[in-house]
C-alpha cells in the first residue's frame, strides 16, 4: 500500500492530523505532553507505514496506531509515577 513513500506519509499526516491532536487531547492536559504524545505517534506511525495493507481507511489505521500509543504511553507514565511514590523519602516507616 503506501510503503515507504515519504512524501505520501507526510500528505497523509497534514490530512489526518485533526485525528491525532484530538488522541493526544484525549490523554494530556499539559500541552509539553501534547507534543511529546503527538511526536511519538507520528514515530510509530512512520514505523508501521509500510504494514499498513489497506484492509481499512488510512484514518481508522492511523487512529488505531494514535490510540494504541497512548495508551502505551499512559500506561508507562502511570507505572512511573506509582514508582515515584515508593521511594524512601515517600515511605513512612
């Protein structure tokens, strides 16, 4: 399908990018982490282009991989965050 056409990529991003702000909007209020979920999707969506087969709309296929990364991204924030609380000079003893 799309393959490694860069040119198409980036046409596709500035299409669907109403799709990917609102994922991020979604997950973050702060707008530093906004941008870092919205690169990191761009990354993985870059990554897995030339996996895309067509089956469904480019859209549904880049909201899926949108998604999927921030919740992935959610969920390591999280478990970091849980860590951050059991440091010693949390603990009370």
């Amino acid at each position: 399908m799309p393959g490694q056409d860069r040119e198409t990529f980036i046409k596709q991003i500035d299409l669907n990018q109403g799709i990917l702000h609102k994922v991020c909007g979604m997950f973050c209020h702060v707008i530093q982490d906004k941008e870092d979920l919205y690169q990191e999707i761009i990354i993985q969506l870059w990554k897995s282009w030339s996996k895309f087969k067509g089956e469904s709309k480019l859209s549904t296929w880049m909201y899926r991989v949108a998604l999927n990364t921030a919740i992935s991204m959610a969920s390591k924030t999280k478990k970091h965050k849980h860590a951050e609380n059991l440091s010693p000079e949390n603990l009370k003893i």
